[in-house]
C-alpha cells in the first residue's frame, strides 16, 4: 500500500510540475515573444483570436488581446498534415523530434519548483527526484538533444538541413565545456549538488548573485562580497551559454532564415515541426530555472521569510510551497522575458565569432574563474601572504594562457577579402 502511495505521488509530481507547470509555459512563452516582438517592430501583434461569443449568442467576442492565439498555433500544427519527404530517412526523420523534446522535459526531474506542502510529518516536496547529483544530471540529460538535431540534419537528406544540423552540433558541444565548468565555482562555493540544498541555503544566507539580498551573521560579508566577482563571471557566462545551447538569437545560426531558410528543421511540418519549437522553448525554460536555482536563490524570497512561508498552513495543510511556486515562477517568466528581449534586440553572431567566444573567450574565461573561485574560497584558511602569492601566480598563469591561445589564432591572409583585396 505504501508502494502504492509512493507512486502516486510521483505521479501527481510528474503530472504537476512537468504537464501542468513547464508545458504550458511554452505557448505562454510564444505569446509573451509574439507580442513583445510587435511592440519591438512598432506592430500590433496577436490581437484577434479570443472567446467566440458570438456563437454562443453573445453580442461580442471577447478578444483578450489575442490570449488565445497559442491555442490556435497549435490546433493549426495539429490539423496540417503531416507530410514527409520521399528523399528522407524515414526512421530516422521520425525519431529527431522526439529526441529533441524528451531531454529537456527529462531535466525537469530535478529541478526544485518549491519548498513542501501537505500535513505536518508528511510533507511532500515540490521537486520530482530530489538527485544528489542535479547539475551533472541536468548536463547529461540535456546534451543528448544534439543526437535530435544531428539526426533531423542529417537524415532530411537536403543540404540547408545537414549545414544546419552540423552547424547546431558545433556550437552546442562548444559551448558545453564552457556551461560545464562555469558552475564549478558554485559547486565549490556551497559543496553540494543537490539542488535542493542549494537553494535552502541561499533561503538561509542569501543569494549568491546577490550577497547583500537576506544576508545573515553566519557568513561575514567580506567573504561574500569577494565571492561575488567569481559568482558573476559564472552567471556570465552560464547564462550566455544557456543562449547558445538553445540556439536561441543572437546563437540561432543553425536555423537563421537568411542563409538555411529554416536549418536543421526545414523539412519538417505539423506537429513534428511543433516538436521541434517545443523543444526549443522548453529547453529555454529549463535553462531559466537552472539560472535561478543556482544564482538567484531559487524559490527562496530572502530575508528570513522563507522560514515564515514554510510554517504557513491551513486546517494543519502546509502551503508555504505553493507560495514558493509562485515566487519561482515569477522569477521563471521574468528570466524568460528576459531571453525575449535579448532575442530582439541583440543582432545575431557570424558563426566564426561565435566559435571563437566559446572556445577562445569563454573557455579561458571560465577557466580561469575555477582557480580564482577555489583562491577566494581557501583564502581565510591559507592567510594573507599565501592568498597574495595565490593571487599573482594567477594573474602569470592567466596571462600566459591567454598569450598562447591568441598566439595560436589562424591569421587572415594578406588579400583576405571578397574580391581578393582588403
């Protein structure tokens, strides 16, 4: 019987979390990026399709600013017809969307939405499997989505898919390394991976991206504020990444219109090509509660409030967790708000350059951040002059790294240009 209970309540967080929660954020999301590109454009957006009242023998519809148009996109995908290319690899051309989707609702497994609720002894947590090893399994998960891209490239059997295929795969196994060892300086700075730890403890001694954000007397503020240049220079350039790992503007170059007409998905239509714009978008959200869980306190308020929130209840019920949810899903569709806004007003990368901010800038860089990160953390315990001698060995090695990387850079030819001349 316990069995039993065990199960459905994994089951009701599946359903809840994955289903209920991050699903429907993505045609949330399509509405928000439609409307904030109008105001972008100087257009009206979606502003039509709403409540037919009319037919119901109203006098009116009710549009709601076009709050129904996602469910119109998707019936719309739904009911086209699923068209597939002779020329294609038909096994393969039919498993690539499924390979893109499925990693990221995967991901979502252990990512903690909230703290607990339900009676007092029988708390139920608001996170699916609560790992020891979160990030490494967000990591793993999410890298199989290449094998999706890769396929949908390759077997399309056309040429603007495969670049775009082949294009998608560079910049996500790029990009990696710098995403991977990015978050090295916060796992050395808490000493754990599980991402309910990580976050409870930022419930308790403020955020890492924002030290003086519920700060209390167990950590001194010197420690803190040192910290927070390590600390940035990891949000930098883990949320630059997230963008380049979901092919996102100004990353999109394996899908960029004006050179792959739609990239790796161009044969692709109805919901097969839905899969592939869910994948995207859900990718964007993983990659937005990984930001927030590990830099901006995740479903933690600050200030000591969490602890006030938790004791909440009703009739012995405790809902400080769903006010968690909810302050994690304000900061979720902020974040995302933000990747929307960066997608329409940056201007997107040449594709040598965005090769070259992975492996020539952000890898040094990252690099770099580890042994600064781990110098501020064993500086109370090496002392003063060790820390100094630390810190200049650091600047060597550092400008000794960067000297042989750009000294390795290809240089351009004499008559490097268009026409054969400068």
């Amino acid at each position: 019987m316990e069995l039993l209970i065990q199960l459905a309540i994994i089951a009701a967080k599946v359903i809840g979390l994955t289903f209920l929660i991050v699903l429907p954020l993505v045609p949330i999301s399509v509405y928000f990026e439609r409307r904030f590109s109008a105001i972008i454009q100087d257009r009206v957006g979606p502003n039509r399709v709403g409540i037919p009242l009319t037919l119901l023998g109203g006098k009116k519809d009710i549009s709601f600013f076009g709050l129904v148009q996602p469910m119109a996109d998707g019936l719309k995908l739904f009911l086209k017809e699923d068209f597939t290319p002779v020329h294609v690899r038909k096994a393969y051309f039919w498993l690539a969307p499924a390979l893109v989707i499925v990693p990221s609702l995967i991901t979502v497994c252990v990512v903690p939405f909230g703290s607990s609720i339900g009676f007092t002894g029988e708390e139920v947590k608001l996170v699916i499997a609560d790992l020891d090893v979160g990030p490494l399994f967000v990591f793993a998960i999410a890298s199989l989505s290449v094998y999706g891209i890769t396929l949908a490239g390759w077997s399309s059997n056309s040429k603007y898919p495969f670049v775009g295929g082949v294009r998608s795969t560079a910049q996500m196994i790029s990009y990696e390394i710098a995403l991977g060892l990015s978050i090295i300086p916060v796992l050395l700075y808490y000493g754990d991976l599980n991402l309910s730890n990580i976050v409870e403890h930022q419930a308790k001694h403020g955020w890492l991206l924002l030290p003086l954000w519920g700060h209390d007397a167990d950590h001194t503020l010197v420690s803190k504020l040192l910290f927070w240049i390590p600390a940035f220079i990891a949000f930098l350039i883990f949320t630059v990444s997230i963008f380049a790992e979901t092919n996102r503007m100004p990353f999109d170059l394996p899908e960029c219109e004006t050179e792959l007409v739609g990239g790796y998905h161009t044969e692709y239509s109805s919901m097969k090509f839905a899969m592939f714009f869910m994948g995207e978008y859900a990718a964007m959200v993983i990659g937005s509660a990984m930001i927030i869980t590990l830099f901006l306190g995740g479903w933690s308020l600050g200030f000591g409030s969490d602890a006030f929130i938790s004791g909440l209840a009703i009739g012995g019920f405790k809902i400080g967790g769903l006010i968690h949810l909810a302050i994690f899903m304000a900061k979720l569709v902020a974040f995302i708000l933000f990747f929307i806004l960066v997608r329409w007003t940056v201007p997107r990368f040449r594709y040598d350059q965005l090769m070259r901010l992975g492996w020539v800038i952000f890898f040094e860089a990252a690099l770099i951040n580890v042994f600064l990160a781990a110098l501020v953390i064993a500086a109370p315990q090496l002392g003063t002059v060790i820390t100094v001698v630390g810190a200049v060995l650091l600047v060597i090695v550092s400008a000794a790294l960067l000297w042989v990387l750009r000294a390795s850079e290809p240089k351009a030819a004499p008559n490097y240009g268009l026409l054969g001349s400068n």
